[in-house]
C-alpha cells in the first residue's frame, strides 16, 4: 500500500521541464523550510503529545474495559486531534521539503475540522486521495449520471474501496461505508432541499453552525472505527460516548478521570500549555481544537508566496479569515526567522527527549 498523498503527475511533472526549477532560489528555500517547520512542529508537538490520552482508552476498549462517557469522549477526541496534527504535518513536510527544491505540490490539506457538510470534509481531507477515488472509481462507476439510487450506490462502493485503501480490516470497511453512508444522507437532503426550493447558496450562520457541529460529530465517531483494533472495541468506545457505560461527568469535573488515572499516561511534552497528568487533557483537547478550528492553515497563512499548487481552491467555511490573522500573513523577515529558529529546537528538544514516534500515515 502507497503511503501519503496520491499526486497527479499532470500537475508536478511540467516543473521539471521549467529550467528555472533547476536554479536556487531563495524564497523557495525560505517557504520550504518555514511550511517544513511548520508541519514537524504539529506532528511532534501537538500530535504526539495529545496520542498519550488516546492510544490507552482505545487500548483499554479493545480488552474489554468500558469507558465512560467522558473517559470515551476524551480519546475519541484525543485520537481525532492526533489523526488532524499527524496528518497535516505530514503534509506540510512533503510540501516543504518539495519547496526547497523548487517543486509545488498539490494542496493536500485543507482545514478539514471546519468543514460544514460531509461532501465539504472530503473536498479538504487527503485531497489527492479524494480526487483519486472520484476521478478513477466514481466517475468510471457512472458518477452522478444515472438517477439517484445508482448515484447512491457509486458512493457507498466508493467509499468502501476507499476504507479498504487504508487497510484490509472490518474497521476500515465500516468506517468507508459509514462515510459513503454519511455521503449519501447529505446528498438526499440536498436533493430535498432543492424540490422544496431553497437556495442552497444562501445560507446563515446558523446553518452553517449547525452543519458544522454535525459534521465534526459525525467525523469523530467515523475515527472511532477507524483508529479501533476490533469491531468490539469500536462499539464499546461508542457505546462509551453515548452514555451507556456511564458518565462519571463529577469526577472529571473535580479533577479525577479514574479510568485515565490507571492507564499508566505518560505524555513526554515539557511546556507549560502540554499536559503532563491525565486531568491536563482537560485543557489541552479545547487548546488543540480552537487551532484546528479558528486559526488559518499553513497555506492560508503563506499565501502570499503561492506555497502550493492551485492554493487558492480554500473553501469558504464558519472560519473564514479575519482581518487581523490577515495581517500577520507570512513574509520572510528577521522576526519570523526566530520564529522558525525557535520552532526547530522546541522540535530537537522533544525528539531527543522522546524518541519514539509514530506517523500514522505511514502505515496507509
């Protein structure tokens, strides 16, 4: 199985041809090694960090113990935010390392979290992925072209080819089809939508707000199977984040998550903001996911300086950029090169404190 993004050679290859690509040129190598920076700083930092609250719970479901309602929600959303920072460092490394050397990839990640629909969410995950399965499973199946239920269909078996992508797992079929599932249902509200004759352009912020929250709802308990070693332990975990096995809301409140308290978390993080005992996560999920909602991407923030290949196909979403997040856009200049400087020791310290580290793309 490949790993990573999937890139269209239409798009890259040209630049080889282009002699200039050949040439040093320092903005490229300033770009590259800011979004290259950028990208090893959230895989080492945040996700590697936030995986300590996530790998135990799952662990503990797949044995058999229950979580409860709030000991499930921490590593179902420990877990997202892990798969979110891993995969979109991931990402800025290819992109920067690419840069350095003259080459523009195509953008690949695209603030997915923000995302007001299902459709939205695939259209900014793994792009290159998405428009792999659209372009050579979809479209080949028939597409949209043949009335709905056919339509319907194309999308589940896109779908399940897609989770099977990832692995050959029930977990990784199940999270496909859910997904197409997911797909289907908000292609049929569209399709109501519109017979009842509103305008699918036009829309408040209470729509979108409320689009929003189901889908990220909606994207987590996907993540759920995903990240599973069984079937089981998918269920007890959802069953967890239901309620069924309890809620336990006191004891989290008053600072005691029994269930992490004995799951031997051990977060390698050293700043102040990273957890470093089990009721932190409290702090650090709410930290984690007001950067992946409310803050621009590496691409939006450098814009300026085209970091990527069609980098202007951002979406519009419930964050769009502000004025001020406008104005502190990237330019090479002495106070972001501290910036950076600082970024890769803060990296060197926690990889040379803690070693071990995991890509979990790496294995798809």
């Amino acid at each position: 199985m490949i790993a990573g993004p999937i890139v269209h050679h239409k798009e890259v290859m040209p630049q080889f041809e282009d002699k200039s690509t050949y040439r040093f040129n320092p903005e490229n190598m300033a770009v590259g090694i800011t979004i290259f920076s950028l990208g090893l700083f959230k895989k080492v930092i945040f996700a590697d960090n936030i995986a300590a609250y996530a790998t135990p719970v799952f662990t503990a479901a797949s044995k058999g113990i229950e979580p409860t309602l709030v000991e499930a929600w921490v590593g179902a959303l420990a877990y997202t935010l892990q798969l979110y920072f891993d995969f979109s460092g991931y990402s800025d490394m290819a992109i920067g390392i690419a840069r350095m050397f003259g080459i523009k990839l195509p953008i690949n990640f695209n603030s997915p979290y923000k995302a007001i629909s299902i459709s939205d969410f695939w259209r900014r995950w793994h792009i290159t992925l998405s428009n792999f399965l659209r372009d050579y499973l979809y479209i080949p199946l028939g597409g949209s072209r043949k009335g709905e239920i056919r339509r319907n269909l194309n999308l589940l078996i896109t779908m399940l080819l897609g989770g099977l992508w990832h692995g050959a797992g029930w977990t990784f079929v199940f999270w496909g089809g859910l997904h197409g599932t997911y797909l289907i249902i908000n292609h049929q509200w569209r399709s109501l939508r519109k017979r009842l004759g509103h305008d699918l352009k036009n829309t408040n912020w209470f729509d979108r707000g409320c689009g929003w929250l189901l889908t990220f709802i909606a994207v987590v308990i996907g993540w759920v199977f995903f990240r599973a070693e069984n079937m089981g332990a998918a269920f007890v975990i959802v069953k967890g984040m239901i309620g069924f096995n309890g809620i336990s809301v006191g004891e989290a409140l008053s600072g005691k998550l029994g269930f992490l308290q004995n799951l031997n978390i051990q977060p390698n993080g050293w700043l102040p903001i990273i957890a470093t005992k089990p009721t932190d996560v409290i702090l650090f999920i709410p930290f984690l996911l007001i950067i992946a909602w409310f803050t621009p991407n590496t691409q939006e923030w450098m814009e300026r300086h085209n970091p990527v290949l069609n980098h202007n196909v951002a979406n519009k979403s419930l964050t769009d950029n502000t004025y001020f997040w406008k104005t502190i856009r990237w330019e090479p200049s002495n106070v972001y090169a501290l910036i950076v400087s600082a970024l890769i020791l803060i990296v060197l310290k926690m990889i040379l404190d803690a070693p071990e580290s995991e890509f979990l793309y790496f294995n798809f």
